[in-house]
C-alpha cells in the first residue's frame, strides 16, 4: 500500500456532492489514501494530466479489477498496442467522419420523434422522457444492437456501471450487472448474422469486419454501452439544467454570443459525467512524495481535476464563455474517450438546440426537485419541467 497521506470521507455525503472534499484535498492532500474507497486517489490536474500518461507505471491493465472480471477485457484496460490496436479497429464506427456522414441525420431523427411526442404534454421529466431515450436509441445504433428496447440499453447501461463501481461488493448490485451482460451477449448474438449479411458502419460491424476476437468484440461493446450511454444522457439533462438555473448563461446562446458546444464543454468541465478513472501500479516508484507499491490502486479523479483552482478562475462557477481547453472529461492520454465526437454531436448539435427551439417556454416544475448524485459518474437523477405546450 502506498503511504500517501489517509483523508476519510463519508460516502454518502460524497456522492451527494463530492466537490467539497475535492477541494480540501486538493489544497491539503493531493494525492491522498481514502480508506472508505479503498484507493489512492490524484485530485490535482497537473498531477493528472501527467502521471495519466504514464502507463509503464500507472496501468490501465487490471486483470483483478471489476470492469475485467464482470465485462471482458476491453481496450479500456489495455496499454500500448494492445489498447491502440483495437482502438483503431474500433475507430471507423466513432470517427469524426462517422458521426458527420452517418450518425448526425440518425441523431436528428430520433430527437425529432421523441419531441413530437413530447411537446403536446407540457410537462416531462427530461432526464427520463428525453435525454434517457435519445441517448439509448443513438447508442443502438452506433453499436449494431438495433434488436433491443431503448429501456434495456440504459438499464443494461446502469446495471454495469453500478457492477464496476461496487468496491463494497454488493451482491444484488453484482448479479444485476451480471444479468445485463449476459443480455447484451445475447443479442450480439442475435445481430451477428444480420450484419455479416449487411455491413455498416456500428461498432459491432467494423470490429467483426476487422476480425477481432469474439470475446473482445463482446467486451469492448459493453465498454461502449457502459460509457456510451450514461455520458451524453446525464450531459444532456444536466446541461439543459445548468441553462434552466443560469438564465444569463442561457440568454449567450439565444443572442448568439456563444455556442451550444460552449455549454457542453463547460458542463462537461463543470459536472464531469465521468469523474474517475481506475488505474493500477504496474512497479514500484515515489511521486508527489509518495511511495507506490505494485498493486496499489490508483484512482485518476477528473471530477477534481475539472474544478482545480490552479487552471480555473471560481472553478465552481458554471461559465459558459470561459476557457475550457484543460479541461479533461475525456480524458489526457492514451484513453482519451473513443466515442468523444459523436457524444458533441449528440448533445451539442441535436439534444440541446432541439429541446430549446421545440419546447417554447422551457422552465424547472417549481413542485419537484431536481435531485443529482454520484462521483465515479455523476449526473441528474431527474429534470421535472414545464413549458407552454401548443
């Protein structure tokens, strides 16, 4: 075990809201042992941004770890060539010219009909009425599994996010993540044939095209639906929530002073969906006046390091005309988020002009409360609004 300093936290004011022990650590611990976690975690970004990139030390391979265990070895928990090999058989499907040429229009599609049926109610829980079915229904798409129901993509989704989060080895969390997977086999069974028959251009088809491996076929699709799904839904309501509480922020857009991807980046920077990355020490070495052991388990916290005083002016600030190009949402080095183009394009050109322009009158439903958690993820776990409906 390292011998970083220990700084103990309770975990479920922590996922309620992490950024004040962020903050203290920062500032007193930076790199601290959190006994409740079990790991050793970086909260400063410079600190970050560098050791991320040093994989001989700083692994991203975790044979032991839960994502291995209870979703196949994926490129996510590889290094070097093992990691950019597949990558770039992967890349095709999530490239810049993918996304523009193929998924866009899709994008645009799916948007279009959930708002048809959404604008008549005048009022919706966004999170689980807009941005939990668009974000699943462009997720089966970009991942081939077209045979399934949106419902069992984000469930699916969750199951294994909650499975790889389970340091306190919750039995009922770890049979719900093995039942998804074990879904999601399943169906890419189903679409296997469909698309040897007729190649396109999702994940599942490019990665067979490539002759990939099987079974990292399989974890590599469940590493795009446990990512690929909770990011841009929870960026979507959590964006459009930010604009709903900042009004002024929100008035930029409309008169053109700043851009919807000026909100997403911001958001992104702001709440990191994604606000931790595991990593496990591959030898021995000192950092940052700590020792590392072999086997030490490292946590990467980019929630912290989205909000470190040091890159940001008032980090805590939603700001959508300020510099975020360090920020690190997706990423610093060789994991640098795979699926980070189409998820801008999905909220940035489709979900937040669309939900704006559609829905005239957008505001928060003043009789429920918005309520968000999580810090390996976070997101809202709700969005009740109301809006002049025609």
């Amino acid at each position: 075990m390292s011998n970083a300093p220990h700084y103990d936290i309770d975990l479920p004011t922590f996922w309620a809201d992490p950024y004040p022990d962020l903050a203290r650590m920062r500032k007193e611990t930076p790199i601290a042992y959190v006994p409740q976690l079990g790991s050793t975690v970086f909260t400063r970004r410079a600190d970050i941004y560098t050791q991320e990139k040093r994989i001989d030390v700083f692994s991203s391979h975790q044979p032991g770890g839960l994502m291995n265990v209870l979703m196949g070895h994926n490129m996510m928990r590889k290094d070097g060539e093992a990691h950019m090999s597949e990558r770039a058989q992967m890349f095709p499907a999530v490239s810049p010219r993918a996304v523009k040429a193929t998924w866009l229009k899709k994008f645009k599609a799916h948007a279009e009909r959930i708002l048809d049926e959404l604008v008549p109610k005048g009022r919706a829980d966004l999170t689980r009425e807009l941005a939990l079915p668009l974000s699943a229904e462009c997720l089966k798409d970009i991942t081939g599994l077209t045979n399934i129901r949106y419902q069992d993509m984000d469930a699916w989704s969750q199951a294994m996010i909650d499975g790889i989060a389970n340091y306190g080895g919750n039995k009922e969390v770890e049979a719900r993540c093995n039942a998804a997977t074990s879904g999601i086999d399943a169906a890419i069974d189903d679409m296997i044939p469909v698309v040897t028959r007729h190649p396109d251009s999702s994940i599942l088809s490019v990665l067979l095209a490539a002759g990939q491996p099987i079974e990292s076929i399989r974890a590599n699709v469940k590493l795009a639906i446990s990512g690929g799904q909770n990011e841009p839904r929870d960026a979507i309501s959590g964006a459009a929530w930010a604009l709903l509480t900042h009004p002024a922020q929100l008035a930029l857009v409309r008169d053109g002073k700043a851009k919807w991807i000026d909100v997403f980046e911001e958001y992104a920077r702001w709440i990191a969906p994604i606000g931790m990355s595991p990593r496990r020490v591959a030898k021995q070495c000192s950092y940052g006046g700590v020792d590392f052991e072999p086997e030490d388990r490292i946590f990467l916290m980019f929630g912290s390091a989205n909000r470190d005083e040091a890159c940001f002016v008032d980090p805590d600030r939603f700001d959508i005309t300020r510099d975020t190009s360090k920020s690190i949402a997706f990423g610093a080095g060789p994991h640098y988020c795979a699926g980070a183009f189409a998820s801008r394009a999905m909220v940035a050109d489709v979900a937040l002009p669309s939900l704006f322009a559609r829905l005239k009158g957008l505001r928060l439903d003043p009789s429920e409360p918005v309520k968000i958690g999580g810090w390996a993820f976070r997101g809202l776990l709700n969005l009740p609004v109301q809006w002049d409906a025609p």
